[in-house]
C-alpha cells in the first residue's frame, strides 16, 4: 500500500482488512483507522430510519457558542480546551442489535490556527451504555482530518478554510438493549480553534 498509509503497530485489524491487497487508501480505510471497526461496505443497501439526535448550537445560552463561523443557521460551537460533552443521554430505545448509528458534524479549521500534527486534533467520541451506566463500546474520530482530506491519507490533519464533513458508522453490537445510551463528546488536548456545528446522529437498518 502506498500513498501515506503504512503497516504499524498503529494499525488495527479493521484497517488491515480494509487495506490489504489495495494499492490506494480510501474513505472505508481511513475510517477504520480511526474507530477500528469496519464501515458498511454499501451503504445504498440500508435505509434511514430516524434522527436521534441533532445540535446546531442555535441556543444562545449554550456555553462556547460561537458566530464567527457558521456553517448552518446563526451558531456554531468553538470548542474548549480538554473534554466536552455534546450530549450524556441519547436515547436509543427504537433501536435493535445489528442496527447501525451514522454520526457526523461539520468542521471548520481556520488557516491562523492551522495543526500539522493529525494527532493533536480535536476528537470526538461516541460511547455506549448500559442502563448502569458501563461502557459497552466506544469509537472515536478526528474531524479537522477528513475537511478537504480527497486523498483519504491517514496522515493529514486537515485542509484549513473551508467547511467538511466527518461522518462514521457505528454498529449497535449483540447484547444491545433498548434502555442503553449514546453519549457523544469532544477531547481537545492540545486546544485546537476549530468550529463544529450540525452534529447528528441518524440510525440505520438494511433495506428490507
């Protein structure tokens, strides 16, 4: 494989299978890589089925909300340093095993304060729970490296000036129960100036 993308002990075995035997990364390897799980292989075959959850920081009232870039409605969210919580308690109960969650935002890096480093980017997790409140599975992504990334590489923190979207799939695992929760939140550990809006989480199930 060539193009930015090496085997390592960074690797997982969800990039692996997405790359062996290919020449060029792509939109399921880059993925993989960051969330270690393997995404739909064609999405064409599964059908919407409900919007979870959606933020567009429209409230004025919302703590770190932002006007200066907006990719949607008045607000944005320009994220603290250190972690931030986008929701606790999203509800999952029309759900069932096997169904899968599409969770993306919109990011915007300005020039000014442009990272070169993927791994200091911001980071978003998406966590479920069970009714007690344990992790039962956990997928993480960095936005800022998918905004203008075309190439797909895993080593590009992200094209500064301009809007793009970072979306991944999350499967709910067997075991899952109707009363477990999606939290979503934001690690920024090195205080990245990056702004997030229109935040969702949609669910997903093969068309019938």
């Amino acid at each position: 494989m060539k193009k930015g993308v090496i085997w390592s002990e960074r690797g997982n075995a969800a990039f692996y299978l997405e790359t062996f035997g290919t020449l060029q990364p792509t939109w399921h390897s880059m993925v993989a890589f960051d969330t270690k799980e393997r995404q739909p292989r064609d999405t064409t075959t599964l059908q919407a089925a409900g919007l979870l959850f959606r933020e567009g920081f429209e409230s004025a009232g919302l703590p770190h909300r932002s006007t200066e870039q907006v990719f949607q409605g008045q607000g944005t969210l320009l994220p603290p340093d250190g972690d931030y919580t986008l929701s606790d308690q999203i509800a999952l109960d029309t759900a069932q095993p096997g169904d899968w969650l599409r969770i993306s935002l919109r990011a915007y890096m300005p020039a000014a304060d442009r990272i070169w480093n993927r791994d200091l980017g911001i980071i978003l997790f998406a966590e479920l729970r069970n009714a007690d409140g344990r992790r039962k599975k956990r997928r993480l992504m960095r936005p800022t490296s998918y905004i203008g990334n075309s190439h797909y590489s895993i080593w590009q923190a992200g094209t500064p000036d301009q809007w793009g979207e970072a979306a991944f799939f999350f499967r709910l695992p067997r075991g899952f129960e109707p009363d477990w929760q999606l939290r979503l939140y934001l690690r920024n550990p090195a205080g990245q100036r990056v702004y997030l809006d229109e935040v969702r989480v949609e669910r997903y199930v093969p068309k019938n």
